[in-house]
C-alpha cells in the first residue's frame, strides 16, 4: 500500500508499506501531489536498477538504505535494521512489494 500525505504547509510525501503495515520506505518531501504521483507510476522502472540502492549504516551503527531514481536523486529512505542482512531482505521485500503493486495497477 502506497499514502500520500499532504502537509499543513501543502508538501506531499508517501510511504510505501508492505502487506503486514510495516513501513518499508518513507519518501523525501514533494513539492505538489502531481510530482509524487508521476515518481510512484514510474518506481516499477526504478527498482530494477541496481545502483537505485544505497547502503548506509548511521551513527548507532544501524543499517538502512536508500532508494534514489535513476538520476540519483533521493525518493526515500528505509527504517534502521540491527544487521545487514536485515537491510538486504529490506531491499528485497521493497522490490517485491513495489513488483506486487504494479501488478495490481496500484502504482
């Protein structure tokens, strides 16, 4: 499930969940709903790239990721994960979820 929200000062993000409701990626601030609408109809194309994906670890020595479109422009960023490996299956339930939403034309 993809929400839209519309901030008081008239922003727009979105936030990508996986089927359970867990948040597998919380956009970067738009700034009018036509623009995210248009980047979520075209995050089938994005996700199939590899170089979309930046790995990061923070200060906590968490790790997380980072979705951007193929001009490397930020779309996004995960939740922190405690290993690794928690981060790479993070990666792969966000492409799974986005192939699924495709799929039911809900992107």
């Amino acid at each position: 499930m993809i929400e839209i929200s519309k901030s008081e000062k008239d922003d727009y993000t979105f936030t990508l969940k996986a089927e359970s409701g867990n948040v597998l990626l919380n956009s970067v601030i738009f700034r009018n709903e036509k623009e995210v609408r248009q980047l979520i109809q075209n995050l089938s194309d994005i996700q199939k790239s590899r170089s979309v994906f930046e790995r990061k670890t923070n200060h906590n020595g968490e790790f997380l990721f980072n979705l951007k479109n193929l001009n490397g422009e930020l779309i996004g960023t995960s939740q922190s994960y405690s290993s690794e490996a928690g981060m790479e299956n993070g990666i792969k339930n966000l492409k799974k979820r986005i192939i699924d939403l495709s799929n039911l034309n809900q992107l």
